[in-house]
C-alpha cells in the first residue's frame, strides 16, 4: 500500500456573500475531489493544539503526526534546516521578511502601514540582492542572514531571545507601531532596513513598474534549535516532501524524509501543480518511497492576498492539476493507494490571515470504495459527524 497527503495550504475559509454563502471550497469546480468524497470518508480536524497560534508549523507539522505541543520550537528553526544552517542549542533562528510598507513623506517608521506580506511574492533573485544590502549594513557576530525563497529568508541571533513577535500577514493593512518587537536591537535593525532598502534600485524600478516595493525586513517565528523524531522510525515508512517553501522543506530535513525539488514549483498561483503531482508518483511507484507528501501553497497565500477569485483558481488547480493527476497515474499503475487530502488551516477571504477552525478532510482508498453522494467542503465534512480533536492523530487512519 502506498500512503499520499495532498495538503492545500489555507485552503479552508468562511462563507462568502459574493458566492452566494458558500466558502471559495464549496463554490470552486472541483469535481475530482467530490468524487473522491462520494466513494471515501469526509470530517473535521483540528490541527491546532488549543492554546497555540494557528499557522502553517504547528498545523503540518500535526498533519504529518508530530504533536505539536511536543515538538513544536518554533517556526524559524524548521526553516533553517531546510536552508541548511547549522544551529547552535544556543542559537535563535527568527524568520525574515522581506515586506511593503507605505512610504508617506515626513513619518516615523512606527507610523507606516504594512501593505503587503510578501512584498508582491518577490523572486528570490532580486530578494538575495536586498537581503545583501542589508546583510553588508547590519550583518555581525552576532545577527546573521540567509538567503531563502521569495520574500521568506532568515536572521541567526547568537544567544538571543526567543522573543514574542507578530506576523505580518496578521496585521496587512494596519499602522505597524504597536506590533513592532519589543527588543530594541531587532526594532532597530528594522528601522535601518526601510533606509537601506526603500530607494534600493531594485526597488526603484520595480515602482516604475507598477510593483510593490520590497523596502522593509520584518521579524517573526523566532525559535530555538528542533528535535523531531525520523518519520521512517515512527511510521515504518519512507517518506518524501514535494513543496516549494522551507517550512516543510525544513519539517521534512528535521524527519529524515527526502526534500524533491520541482522545476517551477514556487509557492505561488502559477506554481508546477502537474510536476508536484508526478514527482509524488514517481518516488512511490518507480522509487520505491512508501509516502508521499504534496504541499501547495497557493490557496494560503491568495487567501492572504485577499483575492476570490484566485483562492477560487488555486482551489481548483490543486482539483485538476494535482488530485486528478496522482488519481489517474495511481490508478494506472495498479498500486494499491490512501489519499488524504486537507488544509493545515483555515485562511478566510475576510481575515486575511490563519484561523485555528478545525478544517475538512477527505480520506480515500483505492482498494474500499464506498458509493455515496456528497461534496468535499467545510459544510458536508461537518455533517458528516465525523471529528478529530487530536489532528496529529488523523494520520493513524491514513495508514490503518
């Protein structure tokens, strides 16, 4: 038996007026998956821990069956493992944004409003360019950047502090000051970045060309060094990640699973779908891998960006170009296969940022199909009754 997550980030959300009260789940054409609903096993999970902040770390790393109360350390960590760097047991790794702030003639730094999380989902190209200007600038021996993909990058501080800090995402649109860290040297460290970074002549020209500006860092997720335990030792399985971002590159390194790179894959709407979906089957069919897991970022980041009709396309380009695609190919081979297929989170339209909801899963097997009529969506997965409260736990009947 071959075991498939087919993970869409953020891809739960709300009611919408606009699609005449159904969730951008239930208004999307997704026709593979209701299909899947009709012939498996729909419900509700919660994959955040009470208590804990919904985001994409907790919430995967509980998919993937690592309870997250134990073996949670923070966001960053995870992603410098993905990256590569080296922690120290005394080290904090504090994620790095590379994000939009307003730029009114004559205000302080704490007065600007933050426009954007990503900064326009920057290409990493010209995100390693800022990030080189500011590492010239602020780089020590105690702070130090790295390069990591897109806007998403990476500050080491040598015997820090694990320090509480806000996500940008969660304050889109709002004036900065009172969400900026209470610890001066990072405040500071950010202050100096919109100086080095505002008239930068990347970002001059990417204001002539009607883009966002990339002209400020913004610290978050700071965390110290992780310990998980090797998923083939937990699970008896041997597993891949196919994703575009370091978080689960880095949840991936932290278990021992292997990291497949896709051509193309970048974490946003116009992503490789089809080389995620067939990178998955070849590692378990021609490679021997017995799990797969294919993460896809796009619905979270829409769900951000506060865009309908693209968390509507996202959704149903994961239906099309990665469901669809595993299914027929899986079907083909004559492998025996479970699929799950579920969001870590809710990423409502209205909010622009995660929720702790519990989100609706969808659990198929090739080999025992039931015949009923349903959709997969929030709605029909909370009808149905069924609901994991411990959502690191949904694994075990992935693999029952």
């Amino acid at each position: 038996m071959k075991y498939i997550v087919i993970l869409g980030d953020g891809m739960a959300d709300e009611p919408i007026d606009s699609l005449g009260g159904k969730t951008p789940l239930e208004y999307a054409s997704t026709p593979v998956m209701d299909e899947l609903a009709g012939k498996g096993e729909i419900g509700l999970a919660c994959t955040i821990p009470e208590g804990m902040k919904p985001g994409s770390d907790t919430a995967n790393l509980a998919v993937l069956g690592y309870n997250p109360r134990k073996y949670y350390t923070g966001r960053s960590p995870l992603e410098a493992l993905s990256i590569g760097v080296p922690l120290k047991d005394t080290d904090i790794a504090v994620r790095c944004n590379i994000v939009t702030l307003s730029e009114e003639e004559g205000i302080l730094y704490k007065d600007r409003t933050i426009l954007d999380h990503s900064a326009g989902e920057i290409s990493t190209e010209d995100a390693a360019v800022l990030l080189d200007a500011v590492r010239e600038q602020l780089e020590n021996g105690i702070f130090r950047y790295y390069v990591g993909t897109s806007y998403r990058h990476l500050l080491i501080w040598d015997k820090g502090t694990a320090a509480e800090l806000t996500p940008p995402h969660d304050i889109l649109g709002r004036v900065i000051g009172e969400y900026l860290p209470q610890e001066a040297v990072l405040r500071e460290m950010m202050e100096k970045s919109y100086d080095i970074l505002n008239n930068h002549p990347i970002n001059v020209e990417r204001a002539r060309r009607g883009l966002h500006k990339a002209n400020s860092i913004w610290f978050w997720g700071a965390g110290t060094k992780p310990g998980l335990d090797s998923f083939e030792e937990k699970t008896g399985l041997r597993g891949v990640m196919i994703s575009a971002v370091d978080l689960l590159k880095g949840i991936a390194v932290g278990a021992g699973m292997t990291n497949i790179n896709v051509p193309g894959a970048d974490g946003t709407l116009h992503t490789n779908y089809e080389g995620k979906a067939m990178a998955a089957v070849h590692a378990l069919v021609d490679d021997g891998y017995d799990f797969a897991y294919i993460h896809v970022e796009a619905p979270d980041e829409m769900g951000h960006q506060g865009s309908i009709p693209d968390k509507l396309k996202a959704i149903e380009s994961l239906d099309s170009r990665v469901v669809a695609v595993v299914k027929r190919e899986m079907d083909a081979s004559g492998e025996p296969y479970r699929l799950l297929i579920m969001p870590d989170h809710p990423t409502p339209i209205r909010l622009r940022t995660h929720t702790s909801d519990p989100v609706p899963y969808l659990l198929y097997d090739s080999t025992r199909q039931r015949r009923m009529i349903g959709r997969y969506s929030e709605a029909e997965a909370e009808a149905s009754g069924n609901m994991e409260k411990d959502g690191y736990r949904l694994i075990e009947r992935l693999f029952a």
